[in-house]
C-alpha cells in the first residue's frame, strides 16, 4: 500500500480538533498535578498535627565517669507517653551519613507522667568508654497517648516509627 493511499484513508482531523484534544490533555494533566500537591499537603498537614505531643517529649544525655551514661528524659506534654525506650548513640563514624553506634541495649520505661522528667542511668558495654567531650545523644521510641509510634534521634523532629 502506497503512502499517499494511506493518507486518504486515515482522517487527521482539523486544526481545531487537534487544539481541542491538546486542551483537554493539558487540563486532566494540570487537574492531576493540583490534586497530588493538595493530597501532600494535607498528608504533611496530618503528620504536623499527630506529632504535636511527640515534639514535646526529649532527652539529654551526661557522661557520668567512663562507662556511665545519664540519660533525662523530659515530657513537656499534659499527656503520658508510654512504652519509651531510650538507647544512648555516638554519631555515626566519617562523614556522618550513616546510621549511628549504639552504646548499650535501650532502656525502657513503661510511662512518663505529663510534665514529669525520668532519669535512667545506662551502662556500657564491657570494653567501651566514653569522655565527656564525646557527644552522646539519644535515640527514643516511644507510643503517644493517641496510639501512635514515633522514633527521635537526637534533637532531631519526631518521625513515625516503623
């Protein structure tokens, strides 16, 4: 079958049909990308808004001698937070992008009255020793008093725990 043959039997349409057809493309298409913005936004709007108590909820860690670690862990909210482990962490070795060294096994805690502080005391591993310069942080999984997991290392925002 010859070129031109096939041309006449296939209707291109008109110009305004082509117009017509990119239009609505492009509209769907600019439909699509409004709603998976607004749906991001809402979703990071959500998260915002479950970590409120999350936020509130922090530690700090003291070297205590060479193989002690203290750890204060603060709950600033009206509301307990339960199932808290606590795990002391040296940032991660080179050029810090990798995970962090945990020190020693989490310690755990079954509830944090609102507005109360908890003081834990961690030992370290045999062979392990720390100065006071060295600068411990710690890692903290905890449930809120809505249910929900979250994981903070560090001074870091409060994230989901898996």
């Amino acid at each position: 079958m010859d070129w031109s043959q096939l041309q006449q039997l296939v209707d291109w349409g008109t110009v305004p049909d082509w117009f017509g057809a990119v239009g609505s493309i492009a509209s769907v298409l600019f439909v699509y990308l409004g709603l998976r913005r607004e749906i991001r936004s809402r979703r990071s709007d959500e998260l915002r808004a479950r970590a409120t108590q999350a936020r509130l909820v922090s530690a700090v860690a003291e070297v205590r001698g060479s193989s002690v670690v203290r750890i204060v862990v603060s709950n600033e909210s009206d509301a307990p937070v339960l199932d808290l482990a606590a795990t002391p962490c040296l940032p991660p070795p080179g050029d810090g992008t990798g995970p962090a060294v945990e020190l020693a096994a989490p310690k755990q805690v079954r509830r944090i009255h609102g507005r109360e502080n908890h003081e834990l005391f961690v030992t370290l591993a045999a062979g392990r020793s720390l100065t006071p310069a060295d600068g411990v942080s710690v890692e903290l999984i905890f449930t809120d008093h809505d249910g929900n997991r979250w994981r903070r290392s560090g001074a870091g925002q409060p994230e989901p725990a898996d």
